[in-house]
C-alpha cells in the first residue's frame, strides 16, 4: 500500500516498500549536520527521487546534486531543527531522519 498526495498542501508519502536495501545500499552522512549532507548509494541505477520534509511534513524546496557515488545537498540556510530526507523509487520509500544544528 502507498498514498501520495497533497494534504493541506503538504506532499506526504506513506508506504510499506522499503527501497531493496540488498541490492540498493544508501546511506546518509553526516548526521547531525550544519550544512552540507551526503546520500551514497552502491547502485544508482534506480530512478530516484529526493524530497526533504520537515516534522509537520511540509515539503522544503532544497536541490539535491548527482556526485559520483550518490547525491549531495546544502542545507545551511535551514532553520535547526529535525528533517526527513525521503527517498522514492517506484513503489518503494525509504526515509532517513537528519538534524541540522
């Protein structure tokens, strides 16, 4: 089961299917942050989509770069606080939580 959609004008996504972490291995780093956050990925042949949210689930508007071996992203002009990197593929999801200090 999966719902994405728009409540209150907030995209939110919730779902059973973790990305295959056996044939897909992610990992975020560092974690707690003060700017710059880092997804790596031993296979990046999945379509993929990152989106950040944070406690509420409100979507942020922030870009996430293709580096080598995964995806990166500058999250110093966000507030401290507690946020969701998310990421989709497909039918799977898979969420890691990141503070920024």
């Amino acid at each position: 089961f999966k719902f994405s959609g728009n409540v209150c004008g907030t995209e939110m996504f919730v779902g059973i299917n973790d990305l295959n972490l056996s044939a897909n291995k992610y990992s975020l780093f560092p974690n707690p942050t003060t700017n710059l956050v880092y997804i790596f990925s031993e296979d990046k042949t999945q379509n993929l989509t990152i989106a950040l949210t944070d406690l509420s689930g409100k979507s942020i508007n922030v870009v996430f770069e293709e580096i080598s071996n995964g995806y990166q992203s500058n999250l110093s002009l966000l507030e401290n606080g507690i946020y969701f990197v998310n990421l989709i593929s497909g039918s799977s999801f898979k969420s890691f939580k990141v503070l920024k200090y």
